[in-house]
C-alpha cells in the first residue's frame, strides 16, 4: 500500500524541461573543477558517480522521497562551489545542496535528476574567539562539533536540538533552525553575525563579520537565513556565542490538562524570567511511546485516552522546564520558589493527590536521562510505523488545538481505531511551536490519511492564525500549502527575489516555490 | 565660514532628472487621497504646503542639511499610503518616508524637492498582547509611549535610546535602531516578529505576525528592517516583550585607562551574566563636556589630557553598568560579587588609592542621574559648536583605537588647538559600537575638519574590521563610503534588489545607495 519514495517525489513535481540532462561531457568538466586544490594545502574535491555511494544522498531522513541523482559533488572550498554554480546556471543544469540531509520537509533531497552539491568536506575545525564572542566555522560541520569547540573555550553555541550529532552549520543557517532553546537564546536571524555565500549565479559573497552592530547598507544575510537553498549556497557563518551557563538545572512536571500548562507556563516567565531556557510540552500519548524504562511517571493505554469520551484530549501533559544560569545558589532559589508557587496555585492538577510530585534533577546523569526523554520522542515515533510530522506554530494559548482537531477528523469523522493510528503532540512551548505527529502503526491507511490530513491541518493553522511551518521550513512537503500562510503579495515578492537572484532557477528547484 | 544646509545636501548629491517636477496638479491628487477617509471612524489626513508649516520637516535634527519639499503628506492610513507611493512611482515624484526625524546620517530629509511622506497622524494607541508577550504599535508612535504602554501590562520593550522621546516605532524599525539594551535584548532583526509595508510601487504587503517561529518561506521582513525607507515604507509592526525586570541596578566606575576597561567588561560578562543589561564606556574627554554638577568625579582639564604626552589617549573612562533581573536580591548579591572582583582584580586602576570607588545606585533617582550622565554627553556636546558625528563598530579590543587615530591626525598631523577643536569618544561597549564626536567649539575649522576627517576616519574602520556604520545607518552622510564596509559583490546586490522593488528609484532617493 502507498507510494514508494520515488512515487512520493513525483506526486509533487513533474520534472522541468527547462534543466538540461547531465551528461558525461557536465561530470568531466565538473570532475576536472573539484580535482584541481585552490592551493597547496587545499584537499581535493570529491565526485560520487556510483550508485551505491550516491544512495543515501537520495533520499530523505524519513525515507520518503527518493531522487535519482546522477553525481554528488563534494567541493572542498567556497572557490569550487562558485565554479560549479557558475557552470551549472550557464548549463541549466539543476543542483540540490545538502548539509546534515536531517530535514524534514523534503527541502535537502533530489527530486529528480538534479545533481547534489555536498558541504560535507567542508569541514574545517570551527575558530571561536573568546574576545569578540563569537565562532566561525565551515558549511560541513556538524552542529554538535561546533556546540563541543565552543564549549571549550567556556562558551555556548546559542542552537541544539535533537539532530545535533547529524545537522551541519550550513543547512541549520540556510533552514534557520531552531531548537530547544529558541526562547532564550533566538532564531539563526538573531544570532548569525555574517555568512559567506555563493550565489546561484555562482558569485561569492563575502558577508563574513563579527561585528554585533553593523548598520551599513542592506543586511543581505538575511536573504540566505531560511531560504532553504534556493538563493545561494551559504559556505561559512560566523554566529554569536553566549557565556556557558555556570549551572543547569531542570524539573519535569505532570499535569492534569492544557489549561494548567498555560498557568505553568506563566509562572515559570515570572519566577525563571532571564535563568529559563526551555519549556517543553510532550503530552500523554507521546510519552506513551518511549520506551517503558525511561518514563518516571505511569503508562496510560491508548485506549484509555481515546475512548474515555468523546473530547479526545490528552489525558495528561509532561512539561520539562530548563534553567540556565551563572550563579548555581541563585537558580536553585529561582527553580524552588517555581515549583512551590506551581504546587501552591495548581494543587491537584499537578500532583495527582502526591501521586505526581515534581522531579527535580539531582545530577547531570539525570538531567541527561530527562532530556532524552524529549528528545526520544520523535525517535520512537518514527520507529513505530509510517509518521506523518507537522510543525507547525499558534499564539501559545491555541498551542494544543490542533492535536485535539485531528484526532476529532481521525477518530470520529474517520471512525480510525487508535491502537491503529496515534495522533500527538510535543513541542517548544514558548515558542508556540508544536509537532503534531500522527503514526500510521500498521502503514495499511496511508491513503485514508492523506486525503483526511491533507489539507485540512494546514487549514486550520490558516483558520487560527498559526503558521505552517515554526521550524522545519517549507521544503518541497509544504510548497502548495504557503498560500496559507503567506499573502499573494508576499508570494509575489518571494518570486521575484528568486528569479531576479536565480533567473534560471536552478537552485533548488521544486522547493519552497510553486514556480511554473 | 562652512556651507549651509541647503548647501551641504547639494554637496551630497545633484538632483536627478529621472523626477517629476511637483505640480499644482499633483498636489491637487494627493490633497483629494489624503482627504477622504478610509472609513468612517478614520481621522482625514493632512497636506501641508504653507513654508512654515514645512519648515521642520526640511531639516535635519543636528540642522546640517536642508531640503525644499514643495509638501508634506500625513496620511491616516495604510491604504492612504499605498494610494499615495502608487500614485508617485507612476508619475516618478520621489517620495521621503519620515517619521520621528531623529536620525543622524541625513536618512530623513528631503535633499531637494523631494515630497515628504510623514507617519505623524499614524499614531493609534499601541495595542499589547501579554499571552503572546508583544505589541503591534503603527509607524507614528513615539518609542517612549510604546515603551510605557508595554511597562503598564508588566512587559519591557526591547528598545531604548537617547532620542526615546522623539523617535518613531516606523523609524526605529527602519533604521534597525541600537540603542543601550542592544548586548541584552538583540537587535530589530531579533525582535520584530511582523511587519505591514507598503512598497515602492504602492503595494501593501502584509507580513503581520505576533509569531515566534514561523519559517513559511522567506522572511522578507528584514528586507524592510534597515534598509532606511529606500524599499518601502513600515506603516506597522509588531515587537516582541521581554518580562519586564523587577529589579534594575547600576554602578559607574572610573578607571584609568582603555586595558581595565576590557578587563571589567570579562569580569561582568561572567559574574553579571544573565543579568547584565548596559555596559555603557565615556572616555574623560566626553564626561568633561558635562554641566559639572552632575558629575560626580572630579573634572579633567582638555589641556591636562592632551598636553600630557604625545600618546594623545584620554586621563581616564567611566563605565556604566546596570543589570535587569527578577530577583533584587540575587542581582544585588551578583553586583556586590561583580564589584569586590573588579577591586581586587583592577586595584589601584579602579578606585584611584580610595580616591575613586565605584559609586552603586542607592535609589530610583540616582539611577536616573547617572544615566542622565550617559545620556546628557551627546546633547552637551551638540550644543558646544559644529559637531561632527561617527557612529562606527569594532571588535571589542579595538573599541577604542579610532578616537586616538583621530586625535592623532587633528592635534599632531593638523597641529590644532584642544581648546577650539575636541574630540572624544563613549559608547555601547559590549557591541563595539563607539561614538566618535568631533566638536569645533569655535565652528572656524570647518574646512580643515572636513579635510583631515573624511575618509580617513572611515578608512581606519576599514583597515580595523570596523564598520562605517554601526546602529545610525547610511543615509546620505556614509552613502560614499559604504564600499569600504562592503564588497562589491554585496552593494551590486543592494542595488539590484532596489531595483527591482523600486524601479523609477522614487523612494528616499540619494540615500544609502550611489545608484546612476
């Protein structure tokens, strides 16, 4: 049942024929540009030609969507990546770049018979200043690289998220990332200070800086923050770095209902205030998917929460809150007068009659074990059958809704059997962003699904003033749906940036933009 | 001696033929746009074209240049605007956006016969959301108005500077104002999270969003954020709030020389952390132009200072720095723990042998003093004689070095007076950003001033890593340097993008870009 990733990748788009066919005459010339070092001490460039090493360039994180690149050209510097663009806009010939290929939107793959252009060489050991704060590093290196060389110098690196150990600093600028500590710390926008880019015309773009403060023309990186590569290939980024908080500390809370979370959510800004770094929301049924071992509080059935009545909300919500501090005595006070204020105001809809008390971290082990129980969700989820992942955003007292509206279209209008099909959701409270994820158990209803989910989710955003994507971007998955969160005027503007910057649209094509 | 203003801004730029000349028709068209309301409750607009009424809006704040705008227009409405830069990109009127007309590039004024496009009667009260923690605030606000209307609903605006009781929200957006809170808070680029523009060709484009995260395809509202009204004009936007700081904490310093300056600036940065809002640096120099009263430390003679020695650096700085927290008690205990380092890191270059400690404010009104200290010196100094402004960033190392090149080349190169001719520098640190003031108390030396000043001081900036404009822009004053802070490909860019959204060049023109 269903499409195969090929499949998938065709039902979005239908090949241009404004791209020429690479031919062995394109692999030559292009072979002959990554082969020649731009200096002594320059390392060769790469080009992948069989099949089996270009594989998993092809396809998606998820496994979705497959391409049919004929070549992966892995440049060793912002040099060979300016002549593969330059030749490859003259030729019409389509390039896909790809970093961490972590996405989710089907944004970083082939769709066709585009060639990739891979960061992966360009991996330079990241520079961190520690006086102008700040760390520059190259497209290939892996975020989680850049958050250690930083740490090193007593610094921190202001994104992680789930994805560290894969995502590279390229594509985390290009899709401006997220993450788990974007209500502390802010977006790529805030926080990255200069990039180096090359056009898809195949110009260089020196915009590297470390300045905080730069007022002098148009700030043209933004163009390249969240363009998911379409406009240029970002090559370098310097990004501004933070003290390392002298003390971590973190609590998970039960909750009785999503009202509750609101109030959690506001105590937490007034007694946390300027120590809060995350505030998670993972609600029952996403915690009913982890492993056993690792969830402290009790299993609820599937059963138990979907046939209890006929409002299909949660039966409970976990909410991990984040401090970081430079002063352990001050944030331990801050976190206490928190959680006493929380027992205090919610009483019962925290503790269960004492059956859920607060868990307060004791030790690093065990802020790890906590942490991994948020970042496990999407993980296990994945692993349980065929997932259907929306992130999507809402003004944070509309945060849940959209769980609760398709769970109504699944299980009601639907009549699906949740021990089938499960509808959750978790995400970045503060920021109103949250993973509506629905896993089809037996991957036997995929047609059923998409023709219920699709486009009704994004329509509801559309109707609740949310956006269709918070974090993960627009990539090829979301492109029809943009007009639901974006003006004709702003589709218009988008457009007309993308073909004044790429008149042949080389980059990237099928993503993002509905262009023919 | 010295131009006039209506001179200088000729000196600056020929006017373009490319413009219509303004009619009796014309005005006739705008009068009837703005005249007619949009809806029932909508005030009319305005049109002035009595020279008195012109007046302020030809010239700029420091009353350098002069323009002869034939009419101001004050529309009420966003549809009135649309209406109006429609209208004047088909018939190729050029059109200045001007809100608050703080600015200090000549960004803001007519050069010419350019029609003044005002946001003034665009004021409706701000409206502040505390579930999504923001405010949507029209173009014509006052920055302080916005500010006390978020502070009523317990919320902080990230923005606050000198010319806070002038300056517009649409101008702050604009320009992607700095100001004191900018290391703590971010930059517009980090806060505004929506924008309603209407472009140069009259289009509105609704980018509108109280949002955190929302990466629905380009994020073209930072196209508008700095680009200084030559894209489009702001007609709203919506801020993101912070909580608003219980407590609030400052303490001045004197030190004895630029090294301890940097050394108190890692000191804060790892006891202060979280909390450090302002580290705001005045060289003795600046601190001498101060009415004497409010300044606590003993005064410092120019020709002490300059005549000691060849070096040319200044007898001593103040240092500003104040924390916002939630906790009184824990801010104090970390500025106690802040100070007692300093002391014992910095001794003698601290406090002087006991002569200089550092001065802790004891209540609301000091507080107000000492950044009265701080917020006075720019004032002072324009009210001395001709002033010569330069708002530039560096690394932070390097803070400093520009003012003693400047001194350098008027004292000894150009061997001028200290008593006629003084220069000093003071700024916000923590972003590198320094004011460089240059002040002819005799306004005899303009001239030489104009000579030895430009483009060495911009060139030095060059030569340093600095920027030519730090947080005041370009405008018209740094448009002919802008190559020394960009590379050709990046102002080829800036110019294509105007270009394309701005094709008969209508707005703001001679600003920012050299474009014929």
């Amino acid at each position: 049942m269903g499409l195969t990733p090929v499949e998938r990748a065709a039902h979005y788009a239908t090949r241009s024929p404004r791209f020429a066919k690479v031919t062995s005459k394109h692999l030559a010339y292009l072979h002959s540009v990554l082969d020649t070092p731009c200096s002594a001490t320059q390392r060769r460039g790469k080009m992948l030609t069989e099949a089996q090493a270009i594989a998993p360039f092809n396809v998606d994180w998820m496994g979705q969507i497959e391409g049919a690149a004929p070549a992966v050209l892995l440049p060793t510097s912002t040099a060979q990546v300016s002549e593969i663009l330059r030749y490859c806009q003259a030729e019409r010939l389509a390039v896909v770049p790809q970093s961490g290929n972590t996405g989710l939107v089907y944004g970083a793959e082939p769709v066709f018979d585009e060639l990739v252009l891979s960061t992966h060489l360009m991996n330079a050991a990241p520079v961190v200043s520690t006086s102008t704060m700040s760390v520059e590093a190259e497209a290939g290196v892996i975020l989680q690289q850049c958050q250690e060389a930083c740490a090193k110098e007593g610094l921190l690196f202001p994104l992680t998220m789930g994805s560290k150990g894969s995502s590279m600093i390229g594509g985390n600028v290009s899709t401006n990332a997220g993450g788990i500590h974007f209500a502390r710390y802010g977006s790529m926008h805030a926080n990255v200070l200069g990039v180096e880019v090359v056009t898809a015309k195949g110009d260089v773009l020196n915009l590297m800086s470390t300045l905080r403060k730069d007022n002098a023309g148009y700030d043209l990186k933004h163009l390249f923050i969240g363009s998911e590569g379409t406009l240029g290939v970002v090559t370098r980024a310097a990004i501004k770095l933070f003290p390392q908080p002298a003390s971590r500390q973190l609590a998970l809370f039960r909750l009785t209902d999503f009202e509750s979370v609101l109030e959690l959510y506001q105590l937490a800004n007034s007694h946390l205030a300027e120590c809060l770094s995350a505030f998670e929301v993972m609600d029952g049924e996403s915690m009913t998917t982890s492993p056993a071992a690792e969830v402290p509080y009790e299993r609820v059935s599937k059963n138990d929460v979907f046939r209890a009545g006929t409002s299909f909300s949660a039966a409970y919500f976990c909410v991990l809150v984040e401090t970081n501090g430079s002063n352990e005595g001050h944030d331990f006070d801050k976190l206490s007068g928190f959680v006493e204020a929380a027992q205090s105001k919610l009483g019962d809809r925290l503790n269960g009659g004492g059956q859920y008390e607060p868990i307060l971290s004791q030790s690093a082990t065990q802020t790890e074990q906590l942490w991994s129980l948020r970042e496990g969700v999407p993980v296990h989820l994945a692993s349980g059958g065929l997932i259907y992942k929306y992130d999507v955003s809402f003004p944070i007292d509309k945060f849940y809704g959209i769980v609760e509206y398709t769970r109504e279209i699944l299980y009601k209008k639907e009549k699906m059997n949740p021990d089938e099909v499960i509808v959750v959701g978790y995400g970045h409270f503060g920021d109103g962003n949250i993973h509506l994820n629905v896993v089809d158990l037996t991957r036997s209803h995929v047609e059923q699904l998409d023709a219920a989910l699709y486009p009704a989710v994004y329509e509801y955003c559309a109707a609740h003033n949310g956006s269709i994507s918070a974090e993960h971007g627009v990539g090829m998955q979301k492109r029809d749906y943009l007009h639901l969160s974006r003006t004709p005027g702003a589709i218009q503007l988008m457009k007309d940036v993308k073909t004044m910057m790429d008149p042949n649209g080389i980059l990237n094509p099928y993503k993002v933009l509905q262009l023919e």
